[in-house]
C-alpha cells in the first residue's frame, strides 16, 4: 500500500501543481528582490530576507521562511485532510479495506505519502531558491568570495556548517509539517468530507497563528501549534539557541503523538458505512 | 462446511436497529438469494460480514473464521462488491484493478497485466480501453466493480445489487458467469431486488424484513408446487361440474383444482368432452414469497 500511495502521489498532476504553487511565491520574491534591490530593513520582514541581497546562498532559509507560516501548511492541511475522507467519500475506502489492506496500515501509509509531499515540497522550494540565491541575489559574496557567510549573530559560518545547519533547519520544518498532518489525518478520520477535514486542521492552524498575537493568550502560548516553527532561525545563531527549538521539537512529537493516536484509535474500530 | 454462519448478529445505529438477531447459514456451494426491502438491512449485514461494520452483538463466521478478528486471512479468500461499485475517477480500469491489487497483500507483480485482463474479459469489459473511469457509463462501472471482486478468484463472492444500472443482455451475461463460477466451486452470496434473477440463479434464499431474517430456506422447497393445478378452458362450468369438490376457485376460464395428477385430470376432462387449453401444476413464485414472509412477520 505504501508504495501504491507513493506511486500514486508522484503521478499525480495535482501534486506537481501545488508544490509549483508553494514554489512560485519564492520565486517571486527573489525576483523583486533582485530586480530593486529593495531588502525589507534588517529586523523586520521575513527571516533572512534582508540578508539574502548581500549573501545569496542564505536564500533557501529565507524561502522556507515565507512558505513555511502559512503555504506549505495549507497544502499539507489539504493532503491529510483528503486521505482518509477523500477515499470515504470516493467510496473506494470499502474496496482498499477489503482488499484487505489494514487500518492500520492504510493510516500509516497514508501519513508516509503526505510526509513524501512535504519533503518533496521542501526539497523543491530549497532547491529553486538555492539556485535563484546564487543566480540572481547575494552579488557581494559571490564577487567577493567571503570565506563564510554571516550568521544572524553577526560571527561568520564555514560552508560546511551552514550546509549542515540548513539540512537541520529544513529537517525541523518538515517536523513542524509532520505535526500539522497528523492533525489534519485525525479530521480525516472523524469526518465524511475531506474540505472539512482540511477546514478542521486550518483551523487549529489559524487560530494557534492568530492567539499568538495576543498578550491574553500568554498562557497558552507554549501549547499551541505553530508557536515554535520560526525557531529554525536560532540555528543559525552563533552559539546556536536551543531553547525554543528543543521546545518546539518536543511539542511538534506531543502533536504527532496525541493526535495519531487519536486518528488510529478512532480510526481501527470505526463502521465504515459510506 | 459452513461458508458463512451468524448467530444473533445485531447492529443499532443510535435508536434504530438496522440488524436484528439475524443467523444466516450459507453452505459450501450455495447460490444464496438475500432478498427484502429498501432499508431492511441487506446492505449492513452484509458489511458486517466483511468487517466493514463492526455489530452491536451477536457473532460472524465467515469460512470457518471469525469476522472481524481473522479479516486478514478471510478477506483474500472473499470477493466483494458492496453499495455499488467504486473507482479512482482519473484512473483507467486497467489502472485502478491494478493499483487495487498491489495495494493488497500477498499480490505479485509478475502476471498481474495478466490478471487484471482475465478479469475485464470475465465481466464483458475485454475491449476497454485507456479512457479514466470518469468517462465509463453505469453499467460498465458496475462492470468493472465485479472485475475487482473476481481479481483474486475469491473462494466466497459477496454481492450487493451486482445488476444494478445493468441491460438485459448484461444481467444476462452476469447471471452466466455466477453460475459458472458456482458450478467451479464458488460460493455465492447475492442481494438483489430482481427476484426472477434470484430465482433463475439461486438454490437458497434469506429474506430480511425490518432487520429480522423472516425466512431462510432452500428455493426449491419455498417455491415449490402447491399441491393445485391450473386448468385453462373455455368451458369452465362443465370442467366445475366434472371436477366438483377439488375446484379450489374459478376465475374466468381458468380454474383451480386440488389434485396433484395432472394427466387424469386432463384425461376426465377430455373424456368428457370439455376442451383444454392448457393444464400444469401451480408453483409459488419468490414474489409471492417474499411477500408473504414478510406481510406475515408484519402482522405479527
Ligand atoms: N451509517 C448508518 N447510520 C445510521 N443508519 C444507518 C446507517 N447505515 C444504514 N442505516 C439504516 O439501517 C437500515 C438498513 O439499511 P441498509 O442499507 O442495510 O438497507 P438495505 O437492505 O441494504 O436497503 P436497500 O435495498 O435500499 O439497499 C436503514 O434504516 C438505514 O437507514
Ligand atoms: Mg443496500
């Protein structure tokens, strides 16, 4: 069954398209940016992005911090969402079950072809954003050949360590993506349609996004979802910071955990009757 | 040996029992006819014995196993098609039957193409093409739900509705490859609402009424003679007054008499000089059957 969704995925049309969909907002970006020269003022703005006109191959952080809060979310939301409650409502949910694959199996296989999306995803928009980094952005540390590139804390990075802490740093929102599929393949499991499962995820998504915007909600802040998914920039501090990124692992696996739980318990004695 | 046997088997749905204490008992060999009305809980039952539903009480044995717990090893052995059949839109049939059986356990992919051709030539689809199922009309998607269920050539075929949205030429032909397959050692359990199919294909039937199994027996004996003889003539009265204390009823030209021998019947009556159309023995039909079975548990 794995294999059977992993083939599936990759011939898919739709998977190409949304991942050219989370790719192109990068894309544009680099764009702009190379053509007016215009970096948002160090501090504000996205991550890295006002350091990427003097050092290209910072880029790919930068690109997955602009997918990262809300694209690629929204696409791993919509995938879950659709595998369970998408073959429920397609009626081909009763077929596989007879096939027989396991419940437990098809959950399992289900959330390893949501996960091969999301590091195909990443993967992708890194790969897109190394090239336009070197190709289009970072003149200075191309012309100059710096021997490292800055860290955010302002001490310089030898290749090898920034490669290794950007492999770290992609692997970490994958984690984070991980956490929002098990979410979304909970909803899957609860409801017929997969637009509501995919509404249901969202929603937790959004308004852990919005409640940490507000003071009020200080005490919850440590809990919800989304908190620590930005903490992949504390890797590339100098020492490295971490304490919200240990924290954010912690809580992305509490996630994972409670609510795959929840989708396999609700999920292996549930009547399949549509 | 028991192919599939229930006992008490139940299903509530919040307040209403669609299953209630049901026992089927489906032998080796059966064609067995699972008959009843809309809503009378064919469909549930059925997917209880798959392990699709899981019963409020009572128990499942399908192939000597217990359902749900052995799914894993009865579920090959069963060929399925339940609440009409279903497929990936985009996919072609070749495609979806062959993505279906290397979703499963046990399939290898040396002779699968084979396979999955053996089973659209089974079902009358051996000329289907690349075209996605989106595109396939009802009967040809009914079709190719009952390629998917002979995939594996199933020991016990399960059937719900499987000439639903077919032709004539195609009930036909279904009817033929069931009585194939059961003549080379399949199983079959079929629900119907077609009850002339039933009758053409079945030796038992189950009739369901309102959750509860209302009659359970074999067909030759539920629909068999009932003891009258249906004498057509164009003289009725003179037959009446031939035959007089065993006409049961007249209606028009057609009488009733109680009498199991139809040849001296006839021969009193042409003897007599009464003219016979046509003279044979009166059989039940599953109609009236089913209809019985069930306006009798109504009253009760
Ligand atoms: N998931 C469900 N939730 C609630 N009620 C259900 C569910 N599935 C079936 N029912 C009810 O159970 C009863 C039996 O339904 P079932 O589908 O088994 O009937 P059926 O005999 O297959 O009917 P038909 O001939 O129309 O296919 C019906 O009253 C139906 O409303
Ligand atoms: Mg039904």
């Amino acid at each position: 069954m794995i294999r059977v969704e992993l083939v599936s995925l990759l011939r898919s049309r739709r998977t190409w398209a949304t991942i050219a969909l989370v790719d192109a907002l990068p894309v544009i970006v680099a764009v702009l940016l190379a053509v007016t020269d215009l970096g948002p003022r160090p501090g504000t703005g996205p991550a890295f992005l006002s350091a990427v006109l003097t050092d290209g191959t910072l880029y790919p952080l930068a690109a997955l911090a602009i997918v990262l809060p809300l694209f690629l979310p929204i696409a791993v939301a919509v995938f879950a969402g659709e595998a369970i409650a998408g073959e429920a409502q397609q009626g081909t949910l009763r077929y596989l079950l007879l096939r027989p694959v396991g419940r437990t199996h098809l959950l399992i296989a289900k959330l390893v072809g949501v996960m091969a999306f999301v590091v195909l995803t990443v993967l992708v928009v890194a790969a897109t954003a190394y090239l336009l980094g070197i190709g289009l952005l970072g003149h200075q540390s191309v012309t100059a050949s710096a021997p490292g590139t800055a860290s955010v804390s302002g001490t310089s990075l030898s290749t090898p360590e920034l490669v290794a802490r950007t492999f770290a740093a992609l692997g970490y929102a994958m984690l984070c993506m991980l956490g929002v599929a098990s979410v979304a393949l909970f909803a899957s499991t609860l409801v017929r349609s997969p637009l509501a499962a995919a509404m249901g995820a969202l929603a937790l998504l959004v308004g852990s996004t919005l409640l940490l915007t507000l003071d009020a909600a200080d005490p919850l802040k440590p809990y919800l979802l989304t908190r620590y998914w930005l903490a992949f920039v504390d890797l590339f501090r100098d020492p490295i910071l971490w304490h919200d990124l240990v924290r954010g692992v912690l809580l992305q696996l509490g996630y994972v955990v409670v609510f795959l739980g929840a989708a396999w318990a609700n999920f292996a004695t549930k009547d399949i009757s549509d | 040996m028991k192919v599939i046997r229930t006992e008490g088997l139940t299903k509530r749905f919040g307040r209403i029992t669609a299953v209630d204490g049901v026992g089927l008992d489906v032998r080796e060999g059966d064609v067995f006819g699972f008959l009843g009305a809309n809503g009378s809980g064919k469909t549930t039952t059925v997917r209880m014995l798959l392990g699709l539903v899981l019963p409020t009480s009572g128990t499942v044995e399908v192939l000597g196993e217990p359902m749900p717990a052995r799914r894993a090893s009865v579920l090959p052995q069963v060929g399925a098609l339940v609440e009409g059949p279903a497929a990936p839109p985009h996919l072609s049939g070749r495609r979806h039957l062959a993505l279906l059986d290397a979703a499963g356990p046990g399939s290898r992919r040396t002779g699968r193409a084979g396979r999955v051709d053996d089973a659209l030539e089974q079902v009358g689809l051996g000329g289907v093409d690349r075209r996605p199922v989106r595109t396939y009309s009802l009967g040809m998607r009914q079709r190719l739900g009952l390629a998917a269920a002979l995939m594996r050539r199933p020991r016990l075929l399960v059937l719900d509705e499987p000439t639903n949205g077919l032709d004539p030429a195609g009930i036909q032909e279904i009817r033929r490859l069931l009585l194939d397959l059961n003549a080379a050692g399949t199983t079959v359990l079929v629900s119907s609402h077609l009850l002339s199919e039933i009758e053409r294909t079945c030796t038992r039937v189950g009739v369901l009424h309102a959750g509860r199994l209302v009659l359970q027996d074999d067909l030759a004996s539920v629909c068999g003679p009932t003891g009258l003889l249906v004498v057509d003539t164009p003289d009725p009265h003179l037959a009446a007054r031939l035959l007089v204390g065993r006409v049961e009823a007249v209606d028009g030209e057609r009488l009733l008499v109680r009498d199991q021998d139809a040849a001296s019947v006839n021969a009193a009556l042409v003897g007599a000089g009464v003219p016979v159309r046509s003279l044979h023995a009166q059989r039940r039909s599953l109609e009236d059957v089913v209809l019985d079975a069930t306006s009798r548990q109504a009253i009760a």
